[in-house]
C-alpha cells in the first residue's frame, strides 16, 4: 500500500511538473499553473511536521478576509488617529488597534498605533520615534543596547537609522538580558560620554521563547536616569510570543509604566493571519516627532511607509477581534500545556537535556551540548529544525556561543511526539 501510495505522489508531481510547461490559450494556461503551484507549495509545507520554523495555516476567516481587502484594493494610507473622517477600512484598523490595547491592558486615551507589516517594520518605527524624540535632548549618536539574541531587526534597524549598538550581557540561568550586566553596560557609557539610549525589551525571543526582566530594566532605567539626567527611549519587543502571553496572563501590562514607550506584536506569527499582520503601539505624545503633512492630500502621514496594504487589519479583525477571546485562550493554554508535557517527556528520554522556556511562551530551545548531541540531518530534514547558532555576552564578559534547535508549538496538529520517537529510535547517534 506505502509503495502504491509513492507511486502516485510520484506520478502526480510528474504531471503538476508537466503543467507549469505546457501551453494552451492563456486562461486555461493559467489556471492549470496555478494548480501546479500550489501543489508544489503544499508539497514543500507540511504544518504537521514543520515544528522548526513560525508558519502555520491560516483560518478560512482570516484567508476570506484577506481575499476581500486584496480585491478591493484597499490603502490604508496614513494614521487613523490623525484622520477626522475614517473610511470604512481604516474604522476597521482602528477597531484592530483599540483591542489590542485592551488586550495588553493599555490606556485608551494615551496611546495609539497603526498596523505594520510585522516585527521589523514596527521596531524601526519605534527606533526613528525614539532617535526623533531622544535629539532634543543631545545632539551626540543615541547608544542602542542589545543582547545577543535581540531580533536581528534591532541591529538593522539600528544601522539604518544611525545609532551605535552596544551589546549587553545575557543572564546564563534565565537566557534573558543580565540587569547587573545592563546597569555596568550604561554606567561605561555614561562615562564615555553618552547622554540618550534606545533599549528594546523582548518578551519572547523568537529562537528561545526567554524573556527580558522588563520590572527590573524599568526599575534600573528609572533610577539611572533621574541619577544621570540622561535619557531613555525603551520599548517591548513581543512580536513572537506577545498574543501567549497577554491570554494567558490576565495582568500583562506591559505599557502600564510610562519608561516603556511602545510595543510590537504579530498576529501572523500565532494568531493564524497571513503575512504580514503587525501591530505597532506607541504613546501617541511621541507622533509630533515624526508625524509629516502630506502635500497633496488633506492629513498628515504617522507611519513609516505611509501606503499600507488595508487586508491585514481585515485579516486581524476577523480573526481575532470578532472572535471568541475565551476560544483564544483556550487554544494557547492548550498549546502551552501541550509544551510542558513534551518537555517533560523528553527530560524522562534524554536525561541532562538543557531546556529554555518560560512559563507562558509557546517557543521551547533545546541546547546541543554532550547531553543532547546534534540530530541526524535526516531528522532535521523531516521535521523543519535547523541549528541555531547565536554569539552573546555572557555575565563574566567573555564571548560565547549556543547551539540549540528552537521548536515551536503552533498547533494542535503538529507532530512534536512522534519527533520524541524519532529522537528516541536515533539514540545512538543523539
């Protein structure tokens, strides 16, 4: 039967592969290429066994959704806030930003924001707010300070934008940043001459699930600066893990103290909606800093790209903000029991493994040491792991590097148990 079964896989791709070169009159062409596609794009995604990489299907909701924004070619050019009479799709953007802010428990009056085209767009967004907001006070280069599993955006965004990036220390029990590392890494600059800051604080790295000490940075940057009269701009990274962490956690509040300026959040990393599909928040007294009249039409501009695709906040609306929140939480508390049982199984399996996680993130790292040697490529292969390699600064200052594989928990459907039997048939070369 298996081989039957192969047979057919076989003859199938033969005959998508035969489509893609084949002509008839355009529109038949067409179509047949399309099918042929999208066979091929499932053939290559596999939501089961993909237990390496953040994709998963989205919803019927979010697809219909998406599909009618794209037809209507919608263009949600500017800001809602700064709009007098909104449309019917930027009503809906702003429904989108307004649940977010309930979502994170944040002040309706004081803070605002737009929705982005993810992660990268939406800390960039923040770094020029900040870097804009920061130059009142010095006219030197702002320090932007990192650890080394900050989101490669950060760095990026960083360099576009101008700053000097310093990296910090990353606390080896916990894999977030190390606030006795933190506090020597402003008092050294501080000494050198640097008078404003730009600090991200992740909540969720993408390839560990760890997550800063966000209480103990407010705590720190506070007193710093009212010691050092100098000047801060921090926000929250929680692009990955922040929709686990808010459901989950009926005090999540990030915005609740007036040091953290804005916060990142993708719903198209768990919420089930295509790319892209972020949401960026900010203190809306910060906009004058960056916000710009546009010429030719009645508003000003407050976004980085100003022209923005309008099917996300349709895609986030429906899925999301219409949508049972008590369904919502039982998904990732599912999914985050989900998490601890596999982790406990394979502890039981590879006794010595070094696992890193917190309590409400669905992304679990899995340190490759002698206790748990690196997997067979086949396995990697199979189910989507790559080995992730990230340099940081440890709590004695030297330079190290970890090796692990991230797993992410992203569905119900997902294949994590058979990857335990998997290891487990493998023994030998694990």
């Amino acid at each position: 039967m298996r081989r039957i079964k192969y047979k057919l896989a076989q003859f199938l791709d033969k005959l998508m592969s035969y489509f893609l070169k084949f002509n008839f009159n355009n529109s038949i062409k067409t179509f047949f290429k399309l099918l042929a596609v999208d066979h091929f794009l499932q053939r290559e995604f596999n939501e089961k066994n993909n237990l390496g990489a953040v994709r998963s299907s989205i919803t019927k909701k979010s697809l219909w959704s998406s599909f009618i924004g794209i037809r209507a070619s919608l263009n949600n050019l500017g800001n809602v806030y700064t709009i007098k009479n909104l449309d019917f799709s930027r009503k809906i953007e702003k429904e989108v930003i307004e649940w977010g802010k309930k979502l994170i428990n944040a002040s309706s009056s004081t803070v605002e924001g737009y929705i982005s085209s993810g992660g990268t767009e939406s800390n960039l967004f923040l770094m020029w707010m900040g870097r804009e907001w920061l130059k009142q006070f010095s006219s030197n280069r702002a320090a932007l300070i990192t650890s080394g599993f900050t989101h490669y955006s950060v760095s990026k965004g960083g360099r576009i934008i101008g700053t000097d990036r310093f990296i910090t220390a990353t606390d080896e029990n916990n894999w977030g940043m190390d606030i006795y590392g933190l506090e020597e890494t402003l008092d050294n600059l501080i000494k050198k001459g640097y008078q404003t800051f730009l600090i991200p604080v992740t909540l969720g790295y993408s390839s560990t699930g760890a997550v800063d000490p966000l209480e103990k940075i407010i705590k720190l940057v506070d007193n710093l600066q009212k010691k050092s009269k100098i000047k801060c701009f921090v926000w929250v990274d929680a692009a990955m893990q922040g929709l686990p962490l808010a459901y989950l956690d009926n005090q999540y509040s990030p915005l609740k103290n007036s040091i953290i300026k804005g916060y990142v959040l993708d719903s198209d990393k768990l919420g089930l909606t295509p790319v892209p599909s972020g949401i960026v928040l900010y203190r809306k007294s910060f906009r004058k800093f960056i916000e710009k009249k546009i010429d030719y039409l009645d508003e000003v501009d407050a976004t980085l790209l100003g022209s923005r695709p309008g099917f996300p906040a349709l895609a986030i609306w429906s899925n999301l903000v219409d949508c049972s929140q008590i369904k919502w939480r039982k998904r990732f508390f599912e999914l985050n029991q989900k998490k601890l049982n596999w982790i406990s199984k394979l502890k039981d399996l590879v006794p010595g493994v070094k696992i890193i996680s917190t309590p409400n993130s669905l992304t679990v790292g899995i340190v490759v040491d002698d206790s748990f040697p690196r997997l067979p490529r086949s396995v990697e292969n199979h189910y989507g792991l790559s080995l992730a390699r990230v340099d940081y600064k440890s709590n004695s200052g030297k330079t190290k590097t970890l090796k692990h594989y991230k797993i992410f928990f992203l569905s119900p459907n997902q294949n994590h148990n058979k990857l335990l039997e998997d290891i487990v048939s493998k023994k030998k070369t694990v």
